[in-house]
C-alpha cells in the first residue's frame, strides 16, 4: 500500500487516515472521511458522537488502525458498524505492521436493515 511504503510503521491512525484519503481522492474515487453517524434507538436518532473513518465509492466502510495486532474488538466493531448502517464490506486497515499483507481484514456482514444514518 503506497502510504505504508512511504510513511512505514510507528505513527498514530490519524496520520495515515490523513494520507490515505488524499491517496484515494487523487485515485479519483468516490470518498466519505470523518462520516459522522447516528444511531436508531425506539424511533428516535441519537447523536452517538462516533464517525467512520472512510466509506469508499458507498461501497466499502474502512476503519484506520495503528495497534500493534489486530483484536477481537476491531472486528466486532467493524461489524457492528457494518449491521447499523447496512453496508456489507469492511475493511480494518493496520498501518503499524513491517508487512501490510497481515495488515488488513476484509469483514462482510450480510443482510443487515440500517440502524443508522449519516448526519
């Protein structure tokens, strides 16, 4: 992944989720960062003060990690983001590894009726 190959392992997320949506922008895709959400709770939308990262070409909901190993909460995150807004693709994307192939996990949740919505 070119920002990986030019920044390597050992910043914070921010910094690559920075470079990532500029890498993307000039690939010409369709990009959403920082997409703030809220949350469906008994009828009512609830400002839960989270955002995703990126959602690519409405497609893809990508999270930006800088951790030094995936955990379980990552995916189950990813999930649960996937389920409330209705997307089915997910992808975590760790920038803190020496190699970047055991540095992404593609998550697909099927399905899912939308919970949540953009702000």
């Amino acid at each position: 992944m070119e920002v990986h190959r030019h920044l390597g392992p050992g910043l914070v997320a921010d910094a690559y989720k920075g470079c990532l949506g500029l890498e993307l922008r000039m690939k010409e895709l369709v990009v959403k960062q920082d997409q703030a959400v809220q949350v469906s709770y008994k009828d009512h939308w609830i400002n839960c003060g989270f955002t995703l990262d990126f959602v690519i070409e409405d497609l893809i909901v990508v999270s930006v990690l800088a951790v030094e190993e995936f955990l379980p909460i990552h995916k189950d995150t990813m999930k649960n983001y996937l389920r409330l807004t209705g997307y089915e693709t997910g992808m975590l994307i760790n920038f803190n590894v020496k190699d970047m192939r055991s540095g992404v996990k593609r998550i697909i949740v099927s399905g899912s009726e939308p919970q949540m919505r953009y702000k």
